[in-house]
C-alpha cells in the first residue's frame, strides 16, 4: 500500500513536470525550447515551486522566462493579433475588467470578434488588434491578480494567437469609491464617469457643486453589473435625492450629455 502511495505521488510529480514544460514549449515555440532546453531545465528544476494546488503559477513562469529572454513578445513590424478570454463568473463585471485591464496596459483600439455567453457564468471575449508586440503575459496576469483574478491557463496559438483561461470568481472593479453610510464624499473633477461601491443603502443625495450645470445620469447595478435602475434628466439640477433599489451594490454617476458640466465634482451621501 505505502509503495503504491509513493507510486502515486511520484506519477503526479512527473504529470506536473510534464505539464509545466509543454506548456513552456507552448509559450516558447519548439526550436527555442529545444535550443535552450538545458536552460529551462535548470531554471525550472523545482517544478513544484511553479505549481498552485497542481495548478501552473503563470505569473511566476513566464516570469522566469522573461527574465532569461526565452519569451520574445515583439514583432518585426506590426501585425494582427488574436486573443481571447474565457472566464468562469460574472460576465458583465469580468467584461468590464478586462477592458480595464486593457485599458491600464494601454490597448485603447481593438476590434472585437465575439462576445459568446453561456447564459449562466461563462463568457468568451475575443479582440482583434494591430500591434508592434503581443500582450504583455506578465503585466496582463499581474493586473487582473490585482483584481481578484488568477490566470488558470495560456496558450498560444499559430498565427499568434493567444487564449487566456480566467478565473474572475473574486473579480473586483477598479476605480470604485466605497462609501459608508452617513459619510458625506466630496468628489472631484471627474476624467470618467464616478462608480461608486455599497454595502447597504436606501438612499442616495447627491450635490453639485457651484458652477456646475449637470443634468443627472445616474445608473444603479447589482453584484454582478447587472442594471437594476437608470435615471436621466434633461434639466439642469442643483442636487437630487434618490431611493436606492434593493440589491444595489454599484452606482454610475454621471452626465447626460458631457463630464465638463461637472468638471467642479460632486458630492455624495448614502443612508440606509
């Protein structure tokens, strides 16, 4: 029984080794990975320090690779790039956190391909883009790290293209403003719509400030991101006090035509 047990233990090892370099040969090409396999032999000696729960740590391999030149990223001259992402949960907010994250990488212009929902949590996004070099793997799974969100699975593909597997159980929007009951935020001069995050609230007051013309455009989501209320006006307001509907925990709040009608901020009360 306990040689079986050490059987076991050692097939799993070399599952994961096994693994852990197919997917270096993936992301490396095979002729460097063959021209450099007594390097990558050494750097990755340890399989197991690159493992989470029998998972590959991506950012902790590519990484590595990085850092001894094996991942080359740029191109000759631009080109058109595939990548597509799979996440497991919450499709609107992941959505909205992957452009984020793009965004914060500085991919402003992008095509995209498809939007594939499963009707229940998963949802394949894919972009088309011109680029001097492929997404940088790194920064990319560092950023949605910061999110909440943990690269499960890369792969590239021939005619570069790239396929992220993404799991956003725990995915975060950035730029949100928490609010506490009864605290009264002042908001400044906004460079996109404010969104803010509650707990519990059955009221909002919002102000605007001196010289502002703002015409409220105010949107109320749920967990998920999905929309549970708009309210637009078409006339200027001083202030406005709104009833919050249940289940809120995310509130847009903006212009109806432009941001520089609120360019001197707002401020913001929520009461429960």
């Amino acid at each position: 029984m306990f040689r079986l047990f050490v059987a076991s233990i050692i097939l799993m090892l070399n599952l994961n080794a096994n693994n852990l370099h197919d997917k270096i040969e993936n992301l490396i090409g095979s002729a460097d990975y063959k021209t450099h396999k007594n390097l990558i032999n050494f750097i990755f000696k340890d399989e197991n320090n690159f493992m989470i729960n029998d998972n590959i740590n991506f950012n902790l391999v590519v990484k590595k690779l990085q850092e001894n030149g094996l991942l080359k990223l740029a191109f000759e001259q631009p080109k058109e790039i595939i990548v597509e992402f799979h996440v497991n949960k919450d499709p609107l907010k992941s959505l909205k956190m992957l452009k984020e994250s793009l965004k914060s990488l500085g991919y402003y212009y992008y095509f995209t391909k498809s939007t594939k929902y499963d009707g229940e949590d998963s949802l394949t996004w894919t972009i088309k883009l011109t680029t001097e070099a492929a997404i940088d793997p790194l920064v990319l799974s560092s950023d949605l790290l910061n999110k909440g969100c943990r690269v499960l699975d890369i792969t590239k593909e021939q005619n570069d293209r790239w396929i992220y597997k993404i799991n956003t159980q725990n995915a975060t929007i950035g730029d949100t403003i928490s609010l506490i009951s009864g605290e009264r935020v002042v908001l400044k001069k906004p460079l996109k719509p404010y969104m803010i995050k509650i707990e519990n609230a059955k009221s909002i007051y919002v102000v605007s400030r001196i010289l502002n013309n703002w015409f409220p455009y105010i949107v109320f989501y749920d967990q998920h991101l999905n929309i549970l209320n708009v309210v637009k006006e078409d006339k200027v307001y001083r202030n406005i006090r709104l009833k919050v509907p249940e289940g809120t925990r995310y509130i847009k709040i903006s212009d109806l035509y432009t941001l520089i009608n609120i360019k001197r901020g707002l401020s913001v009360v929520i009461k429960e």
